[in-house]
C-alpha cells in the first residue's frame, strides 16, 4: 500500500476508473446470479417475466453498490485518504458517465436513422439535362440511383412528359438521415455520372422544396473502377428538390 497522499493523481483516477468498470462488471454478474437465487429461493414467479425482473432489480442494487466500494477501494490502495476519497470517487464517477456518454454518442450516431420516422418517405425529384447537342433520348437506357453510406436506392423515371421538354425526370426515395449522397446516372458500357448532391443531413425544410441550381457532375467512374474528378466541359445536368408530407 502506497503512502498517503494529500491530492489525487491523474494516474489514480485512470486506475480507479478501471477499477470502477471492473466493480461495474463484477455487480452485474454478481447481481444477475444472487437475484436469480433469490427469485428461485423466493419462488418469484415467471409469468410475464416477473422472476427476470426481479432479478434485474437486485443486480442493479448491487451494482450500486459494488463500483463505488471498487472505486473508493482502488483509491484508497492509490495512498488517497480523508475528503479526498469522496472528491475521487466523484471525479471518478463523472468521469465514468461522461465516457459512457460518449460511447452511447458513438453509437447512436453510427446507426441509421430514418428521416422521416412516422411518416411516408420524402422523395427527391431529380431532372436531367442531356449536353447541349444531344437528345434526351440518349437517356433511356440510363439507369438514376441515390447512393449513401446508409444504403443505395435505384431511382425511377417518370412515364409522363415533364414540364420542360428538353429534360428527363424521375424520383429517388430519401430514406435516411445523413449528409452523405451520391447522385448516379449508370450508363450502360460508358462512363457513370456521378453527382454531389448539397444537402444537408435533414433536408425536410421549405428552401429544399424549391429546385436546386444545374449541376454538372462532381465525378466519372467506369462500373468497377475508382471515380475521377470531372475535367469540365459539356455534359450532362441534373437539378433537384426535395418533395415531402408535412407531419
């Protein structure tokens, strides 16, 4: 055992941590069985989970219990007595939320998240602009396609003509939310357009309903190979708008 210390270290607070997460650990088990035990012992019933219950309130009780002796134990090995042992086991308990905090953050924030929870899926309305010189029948076989990190969605043409002839318009579904958009026009045997759609991760606000500027497009890739930045010149447009239900 180290000698007493009038302060606390950074060192005794990274292992109280530690050992705080192991109190943590050791109370869950140790909980889960003895309340497991007792449910068994008490003859706590099954029905509609009641026994699981019951034993999930006795592991939270020693767990409770069990991580703050774990702390103020490995504090006080660190040599830290008198009020700085309940000053340590605050820092150390704060510090254990915050960290906890942030991997849930972590978390939360990897997983996908819909962008319209209860309702229909907003949808992005896309028109194409051949390059000047080409018909809009070169655009046939060309398949639209909305790729994110979420998920990749093939969009659909519209069978009726569309206000302004010289264009082609379609529809993708916005299904989650997040920053990151491709816009695809798949060419069959030629090289693919690929357009950096500037929207935000929820786009369902009015300035979004409106179409966007002409775009030429941001990349050029063969199917199977790395995108290369697009050198200029004429080629095809795509402009857009978001078209959704207000809740």
């Amino acid at each position: 055992m180290q000698s007493a210390t009038k302060k606390i270290s950074v060192s005794a607070i990274i292992l109280a941590i530690v050992g705080g997460i192991i109190g943590l650990a050791a109370g869950l088990f140790l909980g889960f069985v003895l309340g497991a035990a007792l449910a068994k012992a008490f003859h706590v019933s099954s029905f509609e989970g009641g026994a699981g219950y019951f034993a999930v309130a006795i592991a939270i009780l020693v767990t409770i219990i069990v991580t703050p002796v774990a702390i103020l134990l490995t504090l006080y090995w660190r040599g830290i007595r008198g009020i700085w042992l309940f000053i340590g086991l605050v820092i150390v308990c704060v510090s254990m939320f915050a960290i906890a905090a942030s991997g849930l953050g972590i978390w939360y924030g990897a997983q996908p998240h819909a962008l319209n929870l209860n309702g229909p899926t907003p949808q992005l309305e896309f028109e194409v602009k051949s390059p000047d010189g080409q018909s809009v029948e070169n655009l046939a076989d060309v398949e639209p396609e909305l790729d994110t990190d979420r998920n990749a969605m093939p969009g659909t043409w519209h069978s009726d003509t569309p206000q302004n002839s010289g264009v082609r318009a379609g529809n993708v579904g916005l299904y989650f939310r997040t920053s990151r958009r491709l816009f695809v026009l798949k060419f069959p045997g030629h090289e693919d357009r690929i357009f950096n759609l500037h929207l935000p991760a929820n786009p369902m606000r009015a300035k979004y309903r409106s179409w966007s500027e002409w775009q030429k497009p941001d990349f050029v890739a063969k199917a199977g190979e790395q995108p290369t930045r697009f050198s200029g010149g004429n080629d095809y447009q795509i402009r857009y708008k978001v078209d959704y239900q207000d809740r």
